[in-house]
C-alpha cells in the first residue's frame, strides 16, 4: 500500500479506535446491557449459503420483506458440557428483517438472484414488515414531514438494485419509498413491479440489493434488508463452462458487516441516542463489534483442497476492511471489480474494500489439505480479537472427482488467464469536466453534517434544486474533492466508471450564510493542484461504481449517460447518506 493510503489508514485507525474505546466503556458501565464479543466463540459455525433464485430465464418474482427470529451465531452459554460446539449450545436468536419469497420463509441476508444479461426480470418487493420499526428511530433528524407521516403509520422501504443499470422508474430512488400494502408512498414512488432488463452495455458483475430510503437507510440495512444479484454473460458462462472460473458450490458469496447486540442478542445500532444507555453519538460513524459474514457471527467454511471463487462485499454502514491473510502470507487474486472481470488475474496481499465495493476474487488452497487460514482485517479501529477477525477457510474436505479450475495462480508465469475477451476501452469525454465537492459543517450540538456540492456554487442539502443534470448519451470526466479531514465513499446510480486517478490539492473551506436562505453553505475556493496524478491501487482499477475519496486529494473518474430519469449519487458510509450527503442526478433528454 502506498504511503499516502497508510497515513489516511492511520487517521482512520485513531479516529474509529476512540469509538470503540468509548463504547467499551459504555458497556462496563451499564451492567452489561450490551453483548460483549469476547465471550462468544468464534468459527465453530458454518458459513450460511444464500437460497438462489433463478432469473437467467426471465420471469416474475414477488418478494416479501418482514420480520423474523433468526440464529446470527451468538449463545448464552455453552450449556452443561461446557463445551460450545455441541448439542446443548444455549442459542440466542435475533429478530431481524429479511427478504423472501411471498409465502416462504425471510431470511438475512435475502436470496441470492442469478441473472443473464439482456434477459430481463420483474420483481415486486412487497412490505410486509411490522408497523414500528425495529430499531428505535431517532425522529429529530428526520426533517421531512411526509416520511414523519409515514413513520407514525408505518415502516418506509424501497430497493435499490446497487449497481444495476436500471430504469429510473425500478432503480429504489431514495423518495420512492413505500410503506405496508403501498397505504402510503412517497413523492417519487411511481410502480409496485420493478424491471431489471439486464441489459447493460458492460458486463458480467456483482451487483447487491438493499434498502435506500430517505434518511433511513442505515436502519432498515442494519436490520437485515439486504442481499446479492449476481448477474451473467456470455463470456463468463464460458469461463464457467470451460472450467476457468471455479462455480457451483466452489463459488461463494461473502457479505460482510459489522453489527453490535444488547445482552439478549437483539440488533442495537451503534448511533443510537434515544435509548438507555445510548449509543456513541456520533454522525461521523456507526461502528459493530462483532463480524457477521452471511449472517453467522466468525463463521468457518470446510473447504477441499482447490481453487475457490469468493466474491466479497462490504455490506457495513461505516467501517473499512482491510482483508489479509497475514499469518500464512496467502494471496488473494483479484479476478473482477464490482462491474467486472479485470483483465487478468492480480495477485494481492491485501484488498481494500470501503462500504458498497465489492470484489471478486480466486482463492487457492490446492495443497493445503489439513491447513486452516483465518481471513483476517487490518482496517481502521479493527481489535486483533473481535473485528480484526472475518472467518476461517479449513481445509478438511477430500477432493471431489470434479476438475480444479484453471484459473492462473502461479505467479511465476506473469498470471496469464485471459479473463475478458477483450481489453477495457477507456472511455473519451464528449462534455465539460464536471468539478463536485464533498463539505463538512459543524452544527451548534457539536455534530459532523457532511454534504455534497459544486466547486461553484458550494454545498447543498438533498433537496435542493439539482445541479448535475448530464446529457442523455453523453460521457462526463467527473472530479470529486474532499476537503474534509474524513474517508468518504462516492457511489453513483446507474452507471459504471472508470477511475482516471488520484491527486492531492489544497484550498480554503470558507462557511458563509446564504443570504436568501438564510443556510450556512460552505464553498471550496483558491484550490491548488499538488505534485502529479497518482495511480491507482491494483483493486481500483476495473470498471467501478463507487470509490474511495480520501481527504485532500481530488479523484477523477468517467462515466456514460446513456438512460433518462431521476438518479441519485451519494456517500456510502450511510450514516452520512442520511445526513444529507446525497445529491440528486437528472439524465436529461434534449439541448
């Protein structure tokens, strides 16, 4: 990792660490009322697979989104043997929210759907959860009387498709929310089906459904409200066919988040200020304490002795990963980016993964047979003990009679699989440079408010009247500068980019009231490029939609325009997107 990466790590690491510290504290002070992560064990579970459902056909499916109880891993005891790992484990369940089919089960995470480019599928997510929300909802920053309204009748959803090239229509804007039996809807709510018609002009990619609704959509992900769509093309059905690519139950997906629970194992959001005790008060992030990957706390996946297809997402609110497999100096191969496959393989020590990127990777345990490998994180704030640890890969199966994928890792021969038919052709800008800002204000109780804006005209809140308004058909080189003092991810609805580079600058963060609305603004001015562009981290690069904005530094990536509606581009660290650090996107059709 490049020096610069290390040194905003570090930042991160102080920043993340005194949260941490503080809610330790907390916890010894409240008689225990939260779960302390150091009494349970860790990979003695197996790593839940997501249920699968079929879309490469077409077709319509109805899914249900309500309200269960759920074992996430987590016990009360060991029971009267002692010993954790056999049949009288005193279990804790955990009501959370999922997705499922209408009249099947809810699971956390909800199904996975295969689909096929160009095939396209409908799907009518129905809100079936209770009337009050699971978490306790902090009302005082839900400045929006109509989703008030709706609060006090029921839950708001809506879902976004996460890297879909949707219509905006299906695409789970954050102002199309619903709430149960559509009672109430939202100013941009317009349909009950959504359609995915897959029909990108890219490829092959990891994309992820969750909860987006406005000003609430770190709760309602917290609570469970997510789940993969792994889309397929030609060309991937041929590396899977020809066995390059490990499949079926060699590939798996890996989500990852960061949770904490009170002492009766019950989801507690780390933000929370309106409940005893409160949680750490803090607008700059919401950060777990114990690892769920699939919804199983520190889970351990029995492997064989081959090669394994994993594809990785950071589904927490707030928190970085830093995945290594240190101890064992292991590598992990990169083979895709969120919106495809990279065009050969990359070996990795470690791979960086900020909230919402994904990864897909190749890991080989070919003659590792009796060995165990613990994925472990190196983010910021992560404890060696608790979230310093992801799961454990044991390798204690024998070898199927099934051929080991082909895939290249031996990096003696310069990794030569040919991943993608053809190279990534960079993208040419057909319009102006569009120059954007991320701010930072400090309100009167002391708190962050992060917001999005122009280099012209300042920041602005969500509901402003909107700035970036592109072309239909056309390809834009945006810059974004961050003149914060945090990490920020930028994610972006409809498109995929191409990240061009990075550069540091300087300039002035100069606050002044609006004199017509009366608003503190804040403008980025006198900005001075400094040194030259830097290169991009071997896991950045590939097609993307979304990216690490690290503070003081300027980056620089480009994007076509190629469907018209209303879209959103955001932080991803959610607690920030429902702070307001959102900002809407017209595709406007005309001169």
């Amino acid at each position: 990792m490049k020096m610069k990466h290390k040194l905003i790590f570090l930042v991160l690491f102080l920043f993340v660490s005194c949260l941490t510290i503080t809610s330790v504290k907390a916890r010894s002070t409240q008689n225990g009322f939260l779960f302390d992560p150091r009494t349970q064990p860790k990979f003695i579970n197996s790593l839940p697979s997501p249920h699968k459902l079929d879309g490469t056909k077409g077709g319509n499916f109805t899914l249900e989104m309500r309200q269960t109880e759920q074992w996430l891993g987590l016990y009360a005891g060991p029971g009267e043997d002692g010993e954790y790992g056999t049949s009288d484990d005193e279990r804790l369940n955990t009501n959370v929210w999922g997705y499922g089919l209408a009249g099947e089960n809810v699971t956390y995470p909800g199904p996975t759907f295969i689909a096929q480019k160009f095939i396209p599928i409908q799907v009518e997510w129905r809100n079936k959860l209770p009337k009050e929300h699971l978490l306790p909802i902090d009302t005082e920053n839900i400045h929006n009387p109509l989703l008030q309204a709706a609060l006090e009748q029921g839950v708001p959803t809506v879902v976004h498709l996460h890297g879909g090239h949707t219509e905006s229509d299906s695409d789970g804007i954050p102002e199309a929310w619903f709430t149960q039996n559509y009672s109430l809807t939202g100013p941009d709510w317009v349909k009950k089906t959504y359609t995915y018609d897959n029909n990108y002009q890219g490829e092959a990619a990891i994309y992820w459904y969750h909860d987006h609704t406005d000003l609430i959509t770190g709760y309602n992900v917290y609570t469970g409200l997510v789940g993969y769509y792994l889309l397929r093309d030609q060309n991937e059905d041929n590396l899977i066919n020809n066995n390059v690519l490990p499949s079926g139950d060699y590939e798996r997906e890996l989500l990852i988040q960061d949770k904490q629970f009170t002492a009766d194992a019950q989801l507690f959001y780390p933000e929370q200020t309106n409940i005893s005790p409160p949680g750490v008060p803090s607008r700059t992030g919401s950060y777990g304490d114990f690892i769920l990957v699939n919804g199983m706390a520190w889970p351990n996946l029995e492997v064989e002795p081959r090669k394994y297809r994993l594809r990785l997402l950071n589904g927490s609110d707030s928190r970085f990963y830093k995945f290594e497999f240190r101890d064992t100096y292991k590598k992990i191969y990169l083979i895709g980016t969120e919106q495809g496959f990279v065009e050969n393989p990359v070996a990795l020590d470690e791979l960086v993964l900020s909230p919402s990127e994904r990864a897909d990777v190749i890991v080989d345990f070919t003659g590792d047979a009796g060995q165990e490998f613990i994925l472990r994180n190196y983010g910021p704030g992560a404890d060696p003990n608790t979230t310093g640890q992801i799961m454990k890969f044991t390798v204690n199966q024998p070898l199927a009679d099934i051929p080991i994928a082909t895939v290249d890792t031996d990096e003696s021969d310069g990794l030569t699989t040919q991943l993608r038919p053809d190279a990534i052709t960079p993208l040419t800008p057909t319009a102006p440079t569009r120059q954007l800002a991320l701010f930072q204000l400090r309100e009167a109780d002391n708190h962050d408010l992060f917001l999005l804006g122009t280099l012209k005209d300042g920041s602005f809140r969500y509901h402003d009247p909107v700035t970036e308004t592109p072309q239909l058909g056309t390809t834009e080189v945006w810059e974004i500068y961050n003149p914060t003092q945090y990490v920020h991810t930028v994610h972006i609805h409809l498109v995929a980019f191409q990240v061009l580079n990075r550069q540091n600058f300087s300039g002035n963060l100069v606050t002044e009231i609006d004199p017509i609305k009366g608003e503190t603004k804040q403008f980025l001015r006198n900005v001075n490029l400094r040194g030259n562009p830097q290169a991009l981290a071997p896991y950045e690069n590939g097609r993307k939609d979304s990216i690490v904005v690290n503070p003081d530094e300027v980056v620089r990536f480009i994007a076509t325009f190629d469907r018209p509606g209303k879209y959103v581009w955001h932080c991803h660290i959610l607690i920030h997107e429902d702070r307001d650090m959102m900002r809407p996107i017209e595709v406007v059709n005309g001169s």
